[in-house]
C-alpha cells in the first residue's frame, strides 16, 4: 500500500498478550488440563494417574513457549517488513503530531493500543502481604503454601480473581475460570 508505519513502545513488543496475557496463561492451562486428565484418565476407559506437578519446571515451559513466539513479535522482524520501530515513552504534541525520544512523528491517522496494568485494588494492608498480579505470577517457581480448609479454594479463587486483576485478555471466553484452575492445580500447595 506504500504507506509508513511506525510503531512506538513503551516496554517490551509482544504486549501483555505474549509476556503476561494469553500466550503464558494459555500455556499454564494446557499443563493444568493435562494433569487433571491424568488424574481423571478413567473417564476414557484408562487407567489414572497421579502426576506431581514440577511447579518450576511448568513455569519453564511457559517461558520457553513465550521464547518460541517472541522472533515473530521482535524489532528485527518488523524492521525487516519496513516498520520504523522506536522504543520511548511518547506524547501527542499537536493533532497530527507525536512526539518521542526527540523525534517528531507526522500522520494524518494513528492507532492507539496502550495495552494494559493491573491495578491493584486499594485494600487496606495490601503492601503487607505477597500478592500475584497478571505480571508476577509466571515468574514463580515454588508452590505458595496456604491453609487447607473447607471453602478455602473458593475464598483463594475469590481473592485471586480480585488480586490478579489481568483486565482485558483474561475476560475473553471464559479464560479467567480455567486460568484460576490451573493457577491453584499447579500453585497452591495445601498446608497440611
């Protein structure tokens, strides 16, 4: 089409849906689904199986998932399909002008994908305690250990899905619910 395309970011290219979005809680899930048809392989006329979970190893493969797709998300690739890739913090400067890292961008139209945080709700004591959001729980390599007691997956399901707030791309088809099964299949640890 002839048209120049620059592409500005913040952090990392891939956004939250490769590095704490979909691609990592995907692959969570899969090693979670896997687990619990082990355990349940009779329902296929097998016999089940009682797989111990390598937390460490699990969240490993998750990153080797993420370092399988992030060439096709890198600034070598789209520089080698014409992008002007430009990492910086940028601002509009006039309605057809951005600026960023001392470069003035010209357009008659830009998109505007920002991507997300998670907010972390303001509760009281919040800073006190160890908390997971949507961009530290890949990053664990031993199970969290809590109190084993009647309900207390529902109340840990209640407190995750308010403390893992991963905003947009976990609401989608219903991920949010299957994501905080695996998390708590291959995370939470009863405390015996």
């Amino acid at each position: 089409l002839g048209a120049k395309v620059a592409l500005v970011e913040k952090h990392k290219l891939g956004g939250d849906c490769l590095w704490y979005g979909c691609v990592p809680s995907k692959s969570l899930i899969k090693s979670a689904r896997i687990a619990y048809e082990l355990r349940n392989a009779d329902h296929w006329a097998l016999a089940p199986a009682d797989p111990q979970p390598d937390l460490a190893r699990v969240m490993e493969r998750v990153r080797g998932v993420i370092a399988g797709i992030e060439p096709f998300d890198s600034p070598e690739r789209f520089r080698g399909l014409g992008v002007d890739v430009i990492f910086g913090e940028g601002r509009f400067v006039a309605p057809d002008a951005f600026e960023v890292g001392g470069r003035r961008l010209t357009a008659k139209t830009f998109v505007i994908a920002t991507g997300s945080r998670p907010a972390v709700p303001p509760i009281p004591g919040i800073e006190d305690v160890p908390y997971l959001t949507n961009e530290t729980v890949f990053d664990l390599r031993e199970q969290v250990r809590r109190k084993h007691d009647r309900g207390a997956e529902r109340v840990d399901r209640l407190l995750v899905g308010i403390l893992l707030p991963a905003r947009n791309h976990l609401d989608r088809n219903g991920v949010v619910a299957a994501f905080l099964d695996a998390v708590f299949l291959l995370v939470a640890a009863p405390v015996r």
